[in-house]
C-alpha cells in the first residue's frame, strides 16, 4: 500500500532510482550526472555514440557510478530520463527514443535559445508551446515533466561547490511524476524542487533562462532562483 502523503512538502523515496542522461557529454548533462552520482543514484550518460557517452563517464572520475551508453540503451536502461541535448537536436533525439522512454518518467531541461549579436540571447518560438510540450507530444507514453532549466553547470561541474543554493521549478500535469522529479531535485545538497505549474507553462520557464543568462553575464555570477515563503 502506498504511503499517502499530506503536505507538498512530503515527497517520495526516491534512492536507488537509476537515471539517464541524454545528451550526457554536454556541460549540463555531466554536470546533472555528476551530481546524481555524488549522491548515490547509478547515471547512465547516452549519446548517439557509445564512446562519446563513456568518454563523458570517464571525464567525471572513476569512483563515480557513472557509465555510457548509446542514448538507446542509457534510456532504457534508466527509471528516470533526463533529456539535455541541444534544442536543434531535440526532436530527432526523442523520436529516435521513443519506445524505450514509454512508461518513464522523462525529465526535458531543454531551453529554445538563440543568440543575436548585439541583442543578446532570446527566446525561440515552439509550435508545440515549449521543448516540454513538444516532448510530450513526440511521447504520449512517457510522463514528461519539465526541470531543472535554471542550474548552472559551471556550479553542478565544480568539485569546489558542495552546495548550490538553488531552487528547481519542476512542471508537470503527473502529480506522482513531479514529486519524483522535486525529490529528485533535493538530492543534490543546497536545492529544492518546487512545483511550479502544469506542462502549460513551461515556455515560461523555459524563456526565462534568456533573462538568466543575462544576468548573469552583467554580473559575472552563476545566479539561480529562489522562490520565498515556501
């Protein structure tokens, strides 16, 4: 029987979970892997190219319960998916995907940006709404919810950073699914998920991330967000 649980606040149990990184050789899939190694989960970082996907593994250090896979076997092989490929690769990557993320929750942290010299990085329009939204649309049998936009991988990559003082929005129309994504979240030291709306509402989220990297070019920093009286 499960655990009925009372307060948002009151997530689930979600050590031993084995999760996948797709597009896992980039900066901010490495760095989500590394930080779910850190704290016990299995990773498996995919790429199109299983040597690539080891490559990252290795990079991240041998004591770290990380391997690489094809992105095929990383998603299925993993019980929570995290896709963090590049925009222009999104589709491709989730159709190619699409039978063995059926039933798994899949984690899309991807922002449709484009940069303008002189202008700085804006947001890109989604037929679909969002890259969430679109995700969910290529994967009907999936349960796609949209997380961790925000985080820097400079500070996820970082063996001097313990702590990053960070909150995660995680949006989604499965309640189950988000709070294993917001649990997920407080796995790395210093973060906390926050359900931040349905799917709907991701391109807010996901447009944001323009104003972000704003800020922080301005000010030299690694600024993330954090939601008061929560």
């Amino acid at each position: 029987m499960t655990e009925q649980r009372t307060s948002p606040h009151d997530l689930p149990d979600v050590t031993g979970l084995t999760i996948g990184i797709l597009g896992g050789t980039g900066d901010q899939g490495k760095g989500l892997a590394r930080r779910f190694a850190l704290a016990g989960h299995r990773v498996l970082i995919g790429s199109r190219k299983a040597d690539r996907a080891q490559e990252a593994a290795d990079d991240l250090g041998a004591d770290l319960p990380v391997s690489g896979a094809e992105n095929a076997v990383a998603a299925r092989e993993s019980d929570v998916v995290v896709v963090a490929v590049p925009w222009d690769g999104h589709r491709a990557t989730l159709e190619s995907v699409r039978a063995e993320l059926a039933g798994k929750i899949v984690v899309d942290c991807v922002n449709p940006l484009a940069f303008e010299k002189g202008k700085g990085m804006y947001a890109l329009p989604v037929e679909e709404g969002s890259a969430a939204q679109q995700a969910a649309a290529i994967l009907p049998d999936s349960r796609v919810v949209a997380a961790f936009h925000h985080v820097s991988a400079v500070l996820l990559l970082d063996p001097a950073v313990d702590a990053i003082d960070l909150d995660v929005l995680v949006l989604g129309d499965d309640r189950a699914a988000t709070d294993t994504v917001q649990a997920l979240a407080a796995r790395i030291p210093g973060v906390r998920g926050i359900w931040g709306g349905r799917l709907h509402n991701a391109h807010q989220v996901e447009a944001f991330t323009a104003n972000l990297i704003s800020i922080n070019r301005r000010y030299k920093a690694h600024a993330g967000l954090r939601v008061t009286d929560v």
